[in-house]
C-alpha cells in the first residue's frame, strides 16, 4: 500500500503509458499544467473501503488511471461505481485506503472544491445546465466557477475566455445554439453543454456517469468521437451499460462487483470471463 508520495515510488500503471501516441500526448499536456504524474498514472486508488450503517459499499478496491486513458467502468447495480466516484471527487470519505491524483495530491485530505479545483471534472447521469440562460452564458459562468452567477455575467471576458469557449462550442457540436436558451435544447445537446462546461475548465480527469442515456444513435456515435478526440488531452472515466458504446470507446474496461474489481482489460477480455458473465452479462 502506498503510505506516502515518495518521488522515488513507482506506481503501477493501469496500462503501458508507451502504448499509444494519445498516450503520449496526454501525459505532456498534463506535465505542462503541473501534475505530476511522472509515472504516467493519474490516478490511483489502492485498498479503498467504504462502508455505510454496516453495508460495505466498497471492499479493498484498487484501480489504476493512466494518463490520456479512456477507461470505461461497468458492472450490475450496487456494484460501487457511484460510491467510488464519490471517493475520487471527495463527496464520500473512504474508511480506509489510498486515492491520489498524480503522485502527490491526496484525495482524502482535500475538500470537495480543492479537487474540482485540482482538475477533476464530473459529470452525472442527468445534465444540469442553466435552462434560462443561453449555451454562451452557462459556458461562460462554468469559467468563472469563484464569483457569483451575476457578477460572473456581467464580467468581460478576456479575448482568451471568449477563444476558449468559442473552441468548446466547436468541439461539442453547439456553434449554432450558442444563443439559445439552454432549456430549449435537446437532452443530447444539454448532454454536450455540460461536458461543454467541464472542458472550459480544462480538468486532467473527466468522470462522466452514463453519458449517452437517452441519447439517440446519431448523439450517442457523435459522443463516441467526441470522447476519443478529448482522451488525446484528457483521461476520462466513463461508467456506462451500454456495451455497444463502450465497445466504441473504451481503452481499458473494469468490471466492478459487490465493491470490488472482479476484471479488468479489453472489452473482448471481460466479455469472455466467465465471472462477468455470471454476475453482470449473461449469456
């Protein structure tokens, strides 16, 4: 177990950091913005418990992120994607174990805003966005996260905010939209707007908790890209039931179980392994 961040310790990566030039590239992004993550892991959770009146929601659960990957998390419900999403953002406190952010950035020891803060972006099952407000405003008051909502608004942006938020509305499809109401949008396209804006504020890690739910084909294979392209800049964490999806994204694939790992690697991998088929696919 990791007691402390020795920059001599090595970290055992979820995957070959040398395995990918998205890999690459990820991992220089995010040395440029400060993070260490020498080791290539972003994130690291070893021997996490968490128990709630008694009920363990998670049990020694140990898992790898590394950087520029998209992993993708499945497994039946109950399992403990929530609860441990909820260690990674600080909203649940572990009983015990280990969770860093690069090699220094101890997740238990810093707040709920500290970590957002950091660079972990989350984004939920249902979308939250400003409804009355335009897709430009919800993207611009997402940059501005320390004011209050008016004060955010009435603020100029600098000729970088508005570049930065003119490239998102590029990247997530909505260029046309950027003056409409985001209560008139479709639930794909609030989809995108939320993950709109998490990237204006460039987190390293994106937990996004079943993000093609109630999409249609064509929202669901335009955010299969869109994930691919920002895991070049990003590592993302996806949990999902929608195999066809993850079968189009994933990287690496973790089978979560009665709060722990039951298997990991290709989806081709977990597909064939027997205890994954028993407790979570079927035959």
């Amino acid at each position: 177990m990791r007691a402390a961040p020795v920059p001599e310790m090595m970290v055992a990566p979820a995957f070959d950091p040398a395995g990918s030039s998205r890999d690459a590239i990820g991992a220089s992004t995010l040395a440029n913005k400060g993070l260490n993550i020498r080791h290539g892991t972003i994130l690291t959770l070893e021997d996490i418990n968490v128990s709630f009146d008694g009920f363990k929601a998670l049990t020694n659960l140990t898992l790898y992120i590394g950087v520029g990957e998209l992993r993708c998390i499945i497994g039946p419900n109950g399992a403990g994607k929530t609860t441990m999403m909820d260690v990674i953002t600080g909203k649940t406190r572990p009983d015990n174990g280990v969770a860093y952010f690069g090699e220094t950035l101890d997740l238990t020891q810093m707040s709920e805003v500290q970590i957002a803060q950091s660079g972990i972006g989350r984004k939920f099952q249902k979308p939250t966005v400003f409804e009355a407000l335009s897709v430009f405003e919800n993207l611009e008051l997402a940059q501005k996260t320390n004011k209050s909502v008016w004060a955010s608004l009435r603020a100029k942006l600098t000729g970088e905010q508005q570049d930065r938020i003119d490239e998102v509305l590029h990247t997530i499809k909505l260029d046309a939209s950027r003056n409409r109401p985001a209560g008139l949008l479709s639930h794909g396209q609030k989809q995108f707007l939320e993950i709109g804006m998490l990237l204006v504020q460039d987190p390293q890690l994106l937990l996004l908790d079943e993000p093609v739910a109630g999409m249609t084909d064509a929202e669901t294979e335009f955010t299969a890209e869109l994930f691919k392209s920002l895991a070049r800049k990003h590592s993302l964490m996806v949990v999902e039931h929608d195999m066809g999806f993850v079968g189009s994204i994933a990287d690496h694939v973790t089978v979560l179980h009665q709060g722990s790992v039951l298997a990991e690697g290709s989806l081709e991998q977990v597909q064939n392994d027997e205890r994954v088929i028993e407790v979570y696919l079927g035959r």
